[in-house]
C-alpha cells in the first residue's frame, strides 16, 4: 500500500513521474501475481465483501498477468473518474491525500519476490491493485475515498491527523462489513492478505459495530495483526461517517 504515510515516518519521496514498463515484468513475476490472485479470490468467495468482488469483474484483473494499469485505468476511469497512477514509493502524506483528492490512487508497481509471499512490509503492486482498486469502481466507495483525501489535505495540527490516519486504517485498510448475515472483509489490507483476512474475521479479533467517536480514539500498530477491527452496516453509513467527521473536527 502506498498509504498512510501518516504512520510511516521517514517516508521516501516518489519521482514525480514513473512509467509502469509493464513488458518488462518476467515470467517469475507474472507468476508470484498468479499465485496470489488465485488464493485470495478462491478465499474471497465467501469472506470477501461483494462489492470487492464486483469491482474485481469490473477492472478487468486476471490471474493470469500482473494487471496492466493502463487497461485498468480504460475500464476504471469511465465508471468513476479514478484512475490508478504508477509511484516508485511511499508518497508524503500530502502529496498521497492531494492525489486521492483529484481521484488518483498512487500505485506501487513492483511484484514482491516468492520468498514473501505471506508478508510483505512495503507495499507491492498486489496490495495496491488487487487490494485498494476494485472498489474505486464502486461510486459510492470512490466518493467517499476523494472524500477523505479532501478533508486529510484540510486538516491542521496533530490531533485532526491523527484522527483521519484513525479513520483510514479503519476503514480502508482494515474495514469490516455486515453483508447478509455475516461480515465480510473489504479493507485492502484484508482483502489482499490471507494471513490478516484469517486474524481479522477470528476468534483474536474484538469485531465492534462502527461507532465514529470510538474510531477517531482508536490507537492501531501496523508491525502485528489487528486485535480491534470495526463493522459498517454499508458503504452508505461510512460515507455519512465521514461527513459527520468532517463536522466534529471541524474541517471541510
């Protein structure tokens, strides 16, 4: 995830311009994404939130090739007006929320190597495109996203970053949702995680109902797995939650 840079400090400034090259990727590399896609969408059939599901179809991924942002963007754009961007690294948090705000998601192109296929600590092009893209498909999850990345830009001081770095973990990262009768995961670091997917829907995890003051005070670490996750009844609650939050902190 090229993300919260908020709780990533040093971060590495990104050249401002970097070309995917997507013919250069090798057959090893191809095969690290086969690998990945196959396990994650065989376990996403019933874990997995529908909506990440649809904006799989939606974007065109396959398990065959690492994605090609360009036929990404051709199916992507045109539904939402976003558009994955290729970035060298961790962006500073300004400069990662201004592309949010302008519908650009800065996306890691790199393949992480077979050796870590379960973990990885820096973000990888699967985290990025297989985890946080398809629900930019989704307009009313890629209004919220612009959404945040707008008030994020907005905020002033320690305290209101803080809260909204809270807000992202929670919700774009590690967010639960209530579909059916069950919870299903849509966050990108479960969605793209086996291992974090597995923690975050067991017996470890304390699952509470999506209450936005108790979000906005929740301290998180991102070096373990989570042991506080928080459910939405939808995507239309959520945006309504970060509207709410715009208003207790006081931003616009």
């Amino acid at each position: 995830m090229t993300t919260p840079a908020l709780a990533r400090q040093p971060v590495v400034v990104a050249p401002p311009a970097v070309r995917q090259h997507w013919e250069r990727y090798t057959a090893e590399e191809h095969d690290v994404w086969a690998t990945l896609y196959r396990r994650r969408v065989a376990d996403l059939a019933t874990t997995g939130s529908e909506r990440v599901l649809a904006g799989i179809e939606r974007i065109g991924l396959r398990p065959e090739t690492v994605p090609d942002l360009m036929e990404v963007n051709m199916r992507l754009a045109p539904r939402t007006g976003w558009r994955a961007v290729a970035t060298g690294g961790f962006l500073p948090a300004r400069d990662f929320f201004a592309s949010l705000a302008r519908r650009e998601f800065p996306t890691t192109i790199t393949v992480r190597p077979r050796t870590q296929l379960e973990y990885l600590p820096e973000p990888d092009i699967f985290h990025d495109v297989f985890g946080h893209v398809p629900l930019h498909a989704d307009p009313v999850f890629a209004s919220l996203l612009q959404r945040i990345g707008a008030l994020s830009l907005a905020a002033a001081g320690e305290a209101q970053t803080a809260a909204l770095a809270r807000l992202f973990w929670f919700t774009i990262e590690f967010g639960l949702v209530r579909e059916g009768n069950g919870v299903r995961i849509y966050g990108s670091g479960l969605v793209s995680s086996s291992g974090d997917a597995a923690n975050a829907l067991g017996p470890a995890v304390d699952r509470r109902p999506f209450v936005l003051e108790d979000v906005l005070q929740q301290q998180f670490r991102i070096d373990h797995f989570q042991d506080t996750l928080f459910v939405i009844e939808s995507f239309e609650q959520l945006a309504a939650a970060i509207e709410d939050a715009s208003r207790l902190l006081e931003l616009q």
